[in-house]
C-alpha cells in the first residue's frame, strides 16, 4: 500500500489535479458514481460558504484543514478524512499548506453511506484507493477504472469515526468565546470567567451551553484541546511541549484527557491511526 510521503509525490505529478475550481462543473454534470481529485492550497486560505450535490470524502494528506457549518466545526488532520453529507453548506479554512485529495459520491452511489457530516480515520486501503481514483481522471470507464471506483465506494462506510467535532453555541456571545478559545485554547479556563465574559450567572450559562452544543463546558473544551494538539502531535513534536503550551500541569493529566476523548493515550492513538 501507498504510504503518504508516496502519495504526495505521486499527486505532485498530476499537478493540474490540484485546481479545485474546474472539477466542480465535471462533478456536476458526470454520471460516473465516483469522481476523485487532488487539491493543494496555500497556508491560511479560505474557501468560501458552498455546497455541494454529491456527498463529499475530504483527506489532506499535508496540512490540516478546519471546516465549519452553520451547526459547527470539524478539524480534520493528515491521516483522517472528513465525510461531508451532500447538501451540506460549509466553509474551508487550511492551517499550513494543505494537499488533500476529495472523493465526490453521488446519492445513489451506494445503500449505507453514512448520512451524517462526522470525521474518520483512513485505511490503507482507502489510502490507497483514493489516490488510484484520482491517478484514473474522471473519463476513464473501463473494467478497471469501474473496479477501483466500486471498491473505494465499499471503502467508505468501513472507516472508523472519530470525535473531532466541536459544535457551536448559536447564542453569538457564547459563539465568540468558542472561537476565542480555539484559537487560543487552554485547559486553566473556568466556568465562572466564561460566564462573567458573557453576563450570565454560571447555572444560566451552564444550562444554556449544554443546551446549544449537546455538550458541557468541560467536555466541549477537551474535545477543542485535543483538536489544537492532535496536528502538532502528528508533526511530531513532543507531548510535554504540547502539554505544556495547552496548559496541563502535567503528563499524565494531559494523557487521561487525551485517552478519555479518543480513546487510547498520544502516542498509541497515532501509531494505531498510521498501522489502520
């Protein structure tokens, strides 16, 4: 199977993949169930509010892209995916420059694909598979071209989901204070602070984000600490340094967290995400 350093150089051989805007007329119109492409954008763009009519499987293989809804943001880091249900309004933001590669389903592509946005992790099947669908280009309609694409198609709901969602307060003051917070997160911030930011007494602001994100302030705050570190940890930099910059006084209480939201401590989450 391809590892991602291949991939990349792979994909940097069909430059002309890269230019998002010229699939979308292709997409729309085609017949084919499946279409892929490769994408590559500078660091810090943004890619304005859209939809599409297909649904959409988005991968960086560089980079890490954030998309936000009108209901939340999903952070999507190399070696995950994000499934984006047709219909779907979002907006892209990269941090770093992003190579991704996209897969574009047609709604009848497949009974029992996934009809909710939420992040995966990639396969090295499905590694693999995207980068063969987008190396074929979308006129191609031989057997093997057909094959690849079906396949890929049975790929998708076999990815395991993972919880890199952070939905947002439709309140605007508490909206604000998320993204204040996920740009700059740390584990010190308290109850008490947020709700004196905003006006609110702390059962009234308690209530009310519970409320609008399905989450507590706590676990919603954790899940925003382990989106802020799992691209720096993916990079490589060393769990005390992130730890550290995230606010945690120690190791192991950063670890606990870590494992409470993704399931297993940094180090074995990435080894495990990279052997799948």
């Amino acid at each position: 199977m391809s590892s991602p350093s291949t991939l990349r150089k792979d994909l940097h051989s069909t430059r002309d993949n890269f230019r998002p805007g010229p699939h979308r007329a292709l997409v729309e119109a085609s017949d084919i169930p499946v279409l892929a492409f490769a994408h590559r954008f500078a660091s810090d763009e943004h890619i304005f509010e859209h939809e599409h009519s297909r649904s959409q499987l988005l991968h960086p293989i560089a980079g890490v892209v954030i998309v936000t809804t009108p209901t939340g943001r999903w952070m999507v880091p190399p070696d995950h995916a994000l499934w984006i249900p047709a219909g779907v309004r979002h907006a892209v933001d990269t941090i770093g420059g992003v190579e991704m590669m996209s897969a574009y389903v047609r709604l009848d592509a497949l009974e029992g694909l996934p009809g909710h946005l939420h992040v995966t992790g990639m396969t090295r099947l499905m590694r693999s598979l995207l980068a063969e669908t987008v190396g074929i280009g979308p006129e191609a309609t031989d057997v093997r071209a057909h094959f690849v694409r079906s396949t890929l198609l049975h790929e998708i709901p076999m990815l395991p989901e993972r919880p890199l969602g952070l939905p947002l307060p439709r309140n605007q003051r508490l909206a604000d204070l998320c993204r204040d917070f996920v740009a700059l997160p740390s584990a010190r911030i308290e109850i008490d602070t947020w709700a004196d930011r905003v006006g609110m007494s702390r059962r009234t602001f308690t209530r009310l984000f519970r409320h609008q994100t399905g989450l507590s302030l706590s676990a919603w705050r954790q899940q925003a600490c382990v989106m802020a570190a799992l691209p720096r940890l993916s990079a490589g930099e060393p769990v005390t340094v992130v730890a550290m910059d995230l606010g945690y006084d120690s190791i192991p209480a950063f670890t606990t967290m870590f494992s409470r939201v993704m399931g297993a401590p940094p180090k074995a989450y990435l080894r495990n995400q990279r052997a799948e």
